[in-house]
C-alpha cells in the first residue's frame, strides 16, 4: 500500500498541465475502471493507470498482509474483551487500537489495493483497444461493436 502513495506517483495527472475538468474526468475514469468521453481525459488516465500498473503487484505480500493483520486484529479483539472483563483500561485501549488497526488495514486497504490495480488494468486495456479501433479504417470492423 505504501507504494500507491508515494507522491512521485500519484501525480501524474496533476502535473499534466490539463485543465481542472480534464483531470476530474482522468481521475473518475480511474475511479471507474472505465474510459469517459474526452480523448484527453483518457490519455491521461491510461497514462495514470501505467504508472500505477509498475508498481509491485500485491500478489501474496497482500495477502500474507491481510492474514497477518487479520490475525493480529483476531488476537488484539480478544485481549481486548479480557482487559475490559478484569476492568483494565489500559491495556484496554492499547488492544482497542491495535485491533481496530488491524482490522482496517485487512479488510479495507488490502481489498482497495487491489481493487485499484484491477482498474488501471481495465483503463490500460480498454485505452489500448480505443486506440487500436481509432487506427483501424475497416467500415465493418468488429471494434465498432465494442
């Protein structure tokens, strides 16, 4: 997840020089998973969903991550209904932070890593094939029924 805000990377629509309603619209086609209606704005988002599709796929580091964290929520949960039954706040709150840590960063960062990637990929692709459509002539051809 660290990787997907590093800043040198999350800007690339910002730094395009575009106009505001250009990169709104790069940005929501990202958001989407879907290309929008200006060529512009899709230029930009498939350039975005590059530069995210170089980052280090999540593969089995986001799930060892997730069973990790998911784990550790499990464990901090349960020591943090004991300190509350011996009446222990302390602890208590520690556990209650740890916990709640845990369980966000297993089921929602994880889940949103990936779930971004699987747009970029979408946006890079179907970007790839817009642009395939736009070279090819043919009145008949089967990218116009995409």
């Amino acid at each position: 997840m660290i990787a997907t805000l590093r800043p040198g990377h999350r800007d690339e629509i910002s730094r395009s020089g575009a106009e505001p309603r250009m990169r709104r619209s790069a940005r929501l086609a990202l958001h989407r998973g879907e290309l929008v209606d200006g060529a512009e704005a899709n230029r930009l988002a498939a350039a975005q969903a590059r530069v995210r599709l170089r980052e280090p796929k999540p593969g089995g580091r986001g799930r060892g991550l997730q069973a990790f964290s998911g784990g550790t929520a499990a464990l901090a949960w349960t020591l943090l209904v004991a300190a509350l039954v011996l009446g222990e706040m302390s602890p208590a709150i520690m556990f209650a932070g740890t916990a709640i840590t845990g369980t966000a960063v297993a089921f929602v960062a994880v889940p949103a890593r990936s779930r971004t990637r699987r747009r970029s990929e979408r946006v890079a692709a179907l970007y790839a094939v817009d642009g395939f459509c736009a070279r090819s002539a043919e009145p008949g051809d089967r990218c116009r029924s995409l």
